[in-house]
C-alpha cells in the first residue's frame, strides 16, 4: 500500500524516544523529511543515532513547547531546514501522577503546561502555514487516561480529555481548508516511561518487576502491551492519503482492555 509519504516534511514533538522517536523512524522509512523536538539536546542526539544507524536522519530542534514562543521558533528552524510542514505529530509531555491527597492548584497547572499546551503551542504553530496551503494533517497522540478516570493521574487525564475535545474541533474548524486533525490513544506500551513506572511500583510493593508486567498484561484481553512501533503505524496511517477522509477521529489502542462504542 503506497501512503504517498515520500518526501512529505513532518514534524514529530516528543521525537527523541519512545513512541515519538518510534513515529520518526517509521516516516523516514516511508522516505519522509522528518525533524524531531525534544527539550533534551542528549535525547536528540541519541535519537538521530540511532536513526542514522537505521540507514536514515533527522533533522533535531531542541525546545521547550510548554512555551509558545519556542514553539514557534522551532517550526521555523525546522521549515528553514525541510520546508513547510505538511504533517504535524504530537507526542510530547507528560502530566506526573499524584496520589488525590496530594493534589493542588500547581499540580493542576503543570500538568496542563506538560500535555495540553506542548500539543497546543505545536498546533498554532503550523496551522497558519497550513490554513495558507489548505492541506495538512494532525495526529495528536493523547492516551486513555483522558476516557477513563484514575485517582493518581487526574490532572494528567484531565489534559487528555481536554485534548481529545480539543483535536475533535480542530478537525471541525478547519476541514473546509483541507486540514485533517486525528487523535490516538494508546494505552499501556513498551516505553521508558512504562518501564520506568514498573521500576517504581516494584520498589514500592517489594514485587518483581515481571510479576507486575505480568499483572498488567493479564487483565489486557490481547494479553501484552503496545509496541511503540504499533502506535507508529497507526500515525502512519492517519497521516497519509490513505486516509484523506478520516478526521475528528479518536482511536483507542490499549488492547481492548476498555471496550467502547
């Protein structure tokens, strides 16, 4: 199936690791331009390693997109470098849990400075140049804390949902200029972050770290959870001409493990 990738400049936030450096690897396989973001210049360099290693490059823009300014001075770095974005992927931030007790005014601020804004100031950033070419597409991945609540991640769910109504009326907005703007889901997947939440929970319970994959990925009816790659691909899909007619979409990745109409 030809997703007429090739040569389309994209633009991955959050593109030095996990399933952001996993949506670069998979468009510069389709023969895309791609530049990642990230705020950790190491990150950077690490992902574009790894990319060259792979047979393909990157170009690298460090910056911070909690803020509205940086962002858009790196969609300009990034268009001087490829030309004008065609294809917008988010997938910076993160919203830290905190046990209900524990929440507070700022909790609530960072989190939608980590997820909602990172998402938000990309989007502002690229959409005039996209509203002027009337064609382009979006694809915000989001996460499932935003359809179903958790008592330690209410803020970070709370950006999500704000997100996915957010990419619902982007798509709305702007459809008649050609713009399509979709969002995914993803639940539990093989990333540093997951890794990283299983190396604290294990030294919290005295559980091994098996044991408590194995718990998770036992109440997912597919019985495992999400490669990054598997998140890419669906990017993929959304993004390309294959899929000019869907937009306003939300597609949920976890595995089947939250089953909704």
């Amino acid at each position: 199936m030809d997703l007429e990738l090739e040569g389309k400049v994209v633009l991955v936030t959050g593109g030095s690791k996990g399933i952001g450096l996993a949506c670069a690897q998979a468009f510069a396989n389709e023969g895309a331009k791609v530049a990642i973001i990230s705020r950790d210049s190491a990150n950077l360099e690490v992902a574009r390693r790894a990319l060259r290693d792979a047979g393909r490059d990157a170009h690298a823009v460090a910056a911070d997109l909690r803020d509205a300014g940086s962002a858009a001075a790196a969609v300009r770095d990034a268009e001087a470098a490829l030309g004008p974005i065609g294809i917008l992927v988010n997938s910076a931030g993160a919203a830290k849990r905190h046990p209900p007790a524990e929440l507070n005014a700022q909790a609530w601020r960072d989190a939608m400075d980590a997820k909602f804004f990172t998402y938000i100031h990309a989007i502002d950033a690229v959409l005039p140049g996209m509203i002027a070419r009337e064609c382009g597409a979006i694809v915000n991945i989001i996460g499932t804390g935003g359809r179903v609540a958790s008592s330690v991640h209410l803020p970070g769910g709370s950006a999500n949902a704000a997100l996915m109504l957010a990419s619902a009326g982007l798509a709305n907005a702007w459809g008649h200029k050609g713009i399509r703007v979709n969002a995914i889901n993803p639940g539990a997947t093989l990333t540093d972050r997951v890794r990283g939440r299983l190396d604290a929970e294990s030294a919290n319970t005295g559980k091994s770290i098996e044991e408590l994959r194995r718990r998770t990925e036992n109440a997912i009816p597919l019985g495992r959870m999400a490669r990054p790659e598997e998140i890419a691909d669906a990017a993929l899909f959304l993004a390309s001409a294959r899929a000019s007619y869907v937009t306003g979409a939300l597609l949920t990745m976890d595995g089947g493990l939250t089953p909704l109409s």
